[in-house]
C-alpha cells in the first residue's frame, strides 16, 4: 500500500535561493511523523512546498495524486490543513469568526456546528474565549486556537509547524496534549515539524532529520531516540 503523503527527492527555491536540495519521507494513512532538524534546515520550507506555497522539484504525492505545482488552496481542498508557524490567527476575528474561517469550504452547517462544539470540547479554555478577539488571547490559546481551525475543515492530513514556539513549557505540554488526543480519537494523519524533538516524540511514531535541506536520517522514534547524535543535538543529553 503507498503511502498517504509521499516527497521522493523534494527540492525547493525562493527565487533563485535554492533552500531544499533532496527531502524525501513519507507519512502513512493514520501515521504521524515528525521533521527535526536545526535552525534554517528546511523544516518550515518543507511544508510550505506541500502547500504550494513556494515553487518546487521533485514528486510530492498525496492520496497517489500530485501536488507539484498546484496553488495553495487547491491543496487545502485535497484535504490538507496547514497550521503555520506563527500561528497565523486573525487577531480582529473572534475566536468563533476564526473557527468559521477553518471551516470556509465546507457547505453542511449542522456538520460544522458540531465541529466547532468538538473543538472547545478538545481546547476547553477556548470555550470559555469563545466571542474574545483572537488577538486578546494568551499565545497558548491563539496556538490551539490556530490548531483548531486547522480542524475544522475535517482535514486528512494536518501540517503543523512549531507549535510550541514562543510557549511555556507547561503550556506547550497541555497543546501537544490535546493534540495527542485528537489524534488518538480520529484517524487524522500528521506530518509535525517541530524544535522541541522530546515534545514531538510525544505525538509521532517516526521522524526525519534535516540538515541544510536534505533528509539525512529517518526512522521510527525508538530508534532515532536510541542514537547519540540524536539525543546530543535534539534532546538535550
Ligand atoms: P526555523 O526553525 O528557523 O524556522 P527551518 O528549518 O524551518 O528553520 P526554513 O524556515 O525552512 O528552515 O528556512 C530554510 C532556509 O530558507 C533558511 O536558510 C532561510 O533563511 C531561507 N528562507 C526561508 N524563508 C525564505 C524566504 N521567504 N526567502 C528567502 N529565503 C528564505
């Protein structure tokens, strides 16, 4: 069986700045997946070619089809929810405007009522902020909040970057919490980019490393916990 979401030899440019020379992983059908890596590696980049969102080489396949060239919203209609880095909630939106928003393609009110009720049942402290600005929220809450209009519209794969950035570590474990659960309670697939490699370890099953835009190591995360180089450079021991 192929996978889900598959980049065989990605490469990707800004311009004429060439910044992904050779990224390839793939994330199963229900699978989670994680992209470590330093600063500057490529990680953000990655997704951003999944997203369309800069112009790349190579074959990036999704449900067998390709996304090689196709525009970001196209993609999203595939069924691809990106969550970026910064979080990119709409500050002058309220968290239920923001809600909405996640859900602007899809038609079924009733279907979409039920999925914003999902979302505070999984993001409690959401529910109680429900008619704030985004922009009022603490940067934990517009983190889940980004999270959860990436949900709501009912995605298959999630992209998610750096979602502990900027956070406390109490309050970073409490996103990748309810992210867990979200995962355990639907078949969501994930490909997860995160810095913090103890907190994504958390959530996924298997990991690539970057390094200066190439995949350099892949593998289930025992395995890649086991390494020295791993634990030296990404977990801090
Ligand atoms: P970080 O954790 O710092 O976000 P990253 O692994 O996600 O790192 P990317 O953001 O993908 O790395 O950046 C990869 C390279 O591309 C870096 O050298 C960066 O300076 C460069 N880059 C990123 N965005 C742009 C852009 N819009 N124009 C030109 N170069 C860019």
């Amino acid at each position: 069986m192929s996978a889900l979401l598959e980049l065989d030899d990605v490469t990707a440019s800004y311009g004429h700045v060439q910044v992904l020379y050779g990224v390839s992983l793939a994330v199963e059908d229900g699978g989670a997946v994680g992209i470590l890596g330093a600063n500057g590696a490529g990680k953000t980049t990655t997704l951003r070619a999944i997203s369309g969102m800069v112009r790349t080489g190579g074959s990036i396949t999704f449900d067998g089809m390709s996304l090689v060239g196709l525009r970001p919203d196209q993609v999203a209609r595939l069924g691809i929810a990106h969550v970026p880095e910064g979080r990119g909630t709409l500050g002058h939106l309220t968290v239920k405007e923001n809600l909405l928003v996640g859900a602007y393609q899809r038609k079924n009110r009733a279907e979409i009522a039920q999925d914003v009720e999902r979302c505070l049942d999984l993001f409690p402290n959401l529910a109680d902020r429900i008619s704030a600005s985004a922009a009022s929220l603490s940067g934990g809450e517009q983190q889940m909040l980004a999270v959860a209009r990436g949900i709501m519209a009912r995605p298959r794969l999630l992209l998610l970057d750096e979602a502990s950035l900027g956070l406390a570590p109490s309050t970073a474990a409490n996103v990748y919490g309810a992210i867990g659960r979200l995962r355990r309670e639907s078949s969501l697939s994930m490909l997860v980019v995160e810095q913090n490699a103890a907190l994504a370890f958390t959530l996924v099953e298997s990991a690539t490393v970057l390094e200066t835009g190439r995949s350099v190591l892949s593998g289930p995360k025992e395995e890649l916990m086991g390494k020295d180089e791993i634990r030296r450079a990404y977990l801090g021991s």
